[in-house]
C-alpha cells in the first residue's frame, strides 16, 4: 500500500474567496507582514497502486475546470 | 519572506464527514484498493517570519478543538 497525498488549489486567476477571506481577516487580529494566502484542500489516503490516482483526482477529488491537483506519495 | 504550507486536519477520533463521503463513492466510481481517506486544508501563504504563525493557526485558521495543525516552511 503507499499513503498518497494529494493537494488540490484553485488555479491561477481563479478567485480564491477563502483564501481573500482569510487575507482580510489578518489586519483585525494583528498580523501584519503575512500575505499571499491561498486556501486548498489536502485529501490524504492508501492506495494499492498510484495508477489510478490521477483519474481518481479527475472524477472526484477536483474540479479540473477551477482546480489544479497534486499527487506526493509516501513509501 | 518565508513561504508556509499549513496542514489542517481533523483530529484522530474526530468524524471526517468528507474524507466518509469520498470512501463511500469510491466503489460506485470502480476505485478498488483505496481507503482510509481523509481530507483536510492546506493554507499556503508568505509571512515576514514564522514566529506567529502557531497563534494564526490558533486564532483564525484551525479549529483547535477538533482540527490539527502542521506548519511545514519552505525557504
């Protein structure tokens, strides 16, 4: 079995109200000097095989029109 | 500027209502061998320094009671 983790993002030039939402938050709380926040989804699992990941990031994972993935595996 | 990738996932023990609801449309979709699916958050952002990105965590970006947290810096 390898443990896979996947990440997936909006892509570039997609809103990322999230993350904006986030970015907006930050002077209220006092944190200065943090910026740039993107906000994504991580989806962490077992496999037998890392063939079929991809098509699994495809079909249910992602949005591929708004949002790229990748693939880590571990072990 | 460092840039931060923020894990958040929900705790051990703690329901993960989506990392369910991709197992249970795995074997409708034909994905055999996969399992033990968890889906969490990723926060990617810059920051001046790392020194208050705990309490970011903390304050704003987890829920502490139910979600982990993993701050992993890059540069």
């Amino acid at each position: 079995m390898i443990q896979a983790r996947i990440l997936i993002r909006p892509k570039e030039g997609i809103l990322d109200a999230q993350g904006k939402a986030v970015e907006a938050a930050l002077p209220a709380l006092g944190f200065e000097g943090v910026g740039h926040v993107r906000v994504g989804r991580i989806v962490e699992l077992e496999a037998e095989s890392i063939d079929r990941l991809e098509e699994l990031c495809e079909k249910l994972l992602a949005n591929p029109l708004i949002e790229d993935y990748e693939i880590e595996t571990i072990g």
